[in-house]
C-alpha cells in the first residue's frame, strides 16, 4: 500500500503484488469464514481439462488460507483504496502469487481465485508460480514438459473458476519475467489456441534494454552513454541485484571490466547485450546486470531521455522488431 499513491494519477494497471504478506496468518474468524464458503467444494475437486479428480479437504482448504487469505485480503484492501480514487473503470488490476518457494498446484490455484472473488476484486490477470528459472532477461531455465503441464492445467482451473465465481471472462494467466523465454514460447502458443486463452506477458525490461541496443548501435554520444551505464551499473552491483535476487543468476567473474567496456566498439556492446544464445559475443551475465540496471538510466534524467529521442529510429527499430517478431509472433501467431 505504500507504495500506491504516486502511481494513482498515471497509471491504469496496478499489479497487487502481497508476496509480504503470503504465508501470515489471517484472522481466525477470517478463515472459518472461507472455510465455509468453500465447503460446498470439499471432497472430490473436478476440473474440466484435468484428467484426474483432486481430493479437497477441510485440512486443504485451511492450509491453502494459511499460506494465501492475508495476502489476498491486502490486495482487497489495495484495491478498494485504487476503486475509491480512480473508479471502477479507470484501470485493470492483477494479482501476484508467484513470489513463493514452490508453484501453486491447481487446487491451491482454485481457492486462492475463490478468496479473490470473495474479495469482491474484478482481476483481470494472475500470476502464479511456475516451475524453472524466470531470471530477468535471459531464456527460461527448468523443464519445459513440466511447465507445459503446469500452464495447460492452470489455463483449466481459470475457466472453471471464471463459472463458478462469476470472475470476469477476460481473466488470463501472467507469466512475470515473462519476456525473452524464447523457449516456451511454442507450448505457450499452443495451449492458448486449445484453451482460447488470453495471456499477459511484461515487456518492460526486454524494452528496456533494446533501447540500450540502440543506443550503442548509433554510435557517438549515445554509445558512450551506455558505456557509462554499465560503469555505474557494474560499480553499484550489489544494491542494484538485492532487490531481484530470486530472479537473477550473475556470475561476477564473466561481467566484463568496465574499462574494457569503454573501448568497445557498437557492434561489440551491441552484441554481447542482444538476445542471440548462438553469438559467441553474446553475455547472459553482463545482460542480467544491465536489465536491474534501469535504475542507472532513471538517475540520468533528461541526458537518457534526450538520447533516445535523438536516436529515435534506431531505438524504434530494435524495440519493435524485437517486440513483433521475438514475443507477439512466436506467442500469438
């Protein structure tokens, strides 16, 4: 909730991320409360699309509320406090559940959707845990039949809770860090189209960082501008990856020295930044670093700004082709 009010006037999608608050326990009355509501499914859970009944006790239901009521009711709080100042229309609210040690299995899915509903909150997208690695910027890492089953029966639980809670039909999955995991893209595009699914995937790091592309691909100031950023960002390392410490892998010994960096040329710093695994020029570490590097650029103010709107085309270029034929293409087409 603190962190709100500054975004209020500009934004129009609020993602409720109460990881905080994800494992606290909630108010007893609270809880017996859900409890009741969810006695009606107590027993054998069916999910049309799962292929298997799953067995739902009172036991289940109370260690599902243990690990997710609270966080579910701040981001009701949240909500309601967005819905007060903007209006009921003004924006698209997601809720995050995806910063827990072990992905949410679909019973588990299925009542932390039925504490939303009860929440009263129009989610129009949710992201839960996955299995594998969903590191900031780089390709997914984990196996991909077990993330396959897991988005195919998540897809499942979402359209039979969308019956049964009267939740809004345009609910879809969200996958944080989403972007740059080449890899899953085709199990993605597939069980979207066998599910007649939408989906929400972020693209602001992966933005961010075909802005960088273009800048060291327009040469001059816009190159050593870049070059500066990884300076600042290489010298500021630890505080910049704390926040982001479950999303990124960076070995120090494979980041380039920053004074070597300064003698790149475009095609170098271009290369070792962009998303080609198959470029010998290519770096995962020095990538990561920069994608939590944004805070470098934020702290230039107008002389970032300013460069991109000098370097427009460029820029434009790397971020669109990237974004169509990268992300939209192998996800939607």
């Amino acid at each position: 909730m603190k962190t709100v009010d500054a975004f209020i006037p500009a934004s129009d999608f609020f993602t409720l991320d109460v990881a905080d608050f994800t494992g606290k326990a909630a108010e007893v009355n609270a809880v017996e409360a859900f409890l009741k509501a969810a006695s009606r499914y107590t027993g054998s859970l069916f999910i049309p699309g799962i292929d298997r009944p799953f067995p739902l006790t009172e036991e289940t239901v109370r260690g599902a509320a243990g690990k997710f009521l609270l966080a579910v009711q701040e981001a009701g709080r949240i909500y309601r406090y967005l819905e007060e100042r903007k209006g009921k229309e003004a924006f698209v609210t997601e809720v995050s559940v995806d910063e827990t040690e072990t992905p949410q299995n679909p019973v588990e899915l299925f009542l932390i959707l039925a504490m939303i509903s009860e929440e009263r909150i129009p989610i129009q997208t949710i992201a839960p845990k996955f299995t594998g690695r969903f590191n900031k910027g780089v390709d997914y890492v984990g196996d991909l039949g077990q993330f396959a089953k897991e988005f195919d029966e998540d897809l499942s639980v979402i359209a039979f809770a969308v019956r049964e809670f009267g939740l809004p039909e345009s609910l879809k999955l969200s996958i944080h860090s989403g972007s740059d995991k080449f890899s899953i893209y085709p199990i993605i595009n597939r069980l979207i189209k066998k599910h007649h699914a939408g989906l929400h995937v972020k693209t602001a790091g992966t933005t961010w960082l075909e802005e960088v592309i273009g800048l060291a691909e327009s040469g001059g100031e816009g190159l050593a501008l870049v070059k500066e950023v990884y300076a600042q960002a290489n010298e500021h390392f630890a505080e910049l990856a704390a926040p982001y410490s479950t999303v990124i892998d960076i070995d120090v010994t494979k980041l380039p020295d920053p004074q070597s960096v300064m003698g790149w040329s475009s095609a170098q710093y271009a290369n070792a930044l962009r998303h080609v695994e198959s470029s010998p020029d290519y770096n995962p570490d020095l990538r990561q670093l920069l994608h939590v590097g944004f805070k470098v650029a934020a702290g230039m103010g107008k002389r970032f700004t300013e460069a991109l709107r000098a370097n427009e085309q460029i820029v434009g270029r790397n971020v669109t082709e990237n974004l169509f034929d990268r992300h939209l293409q192998p996800i939607f087409a």
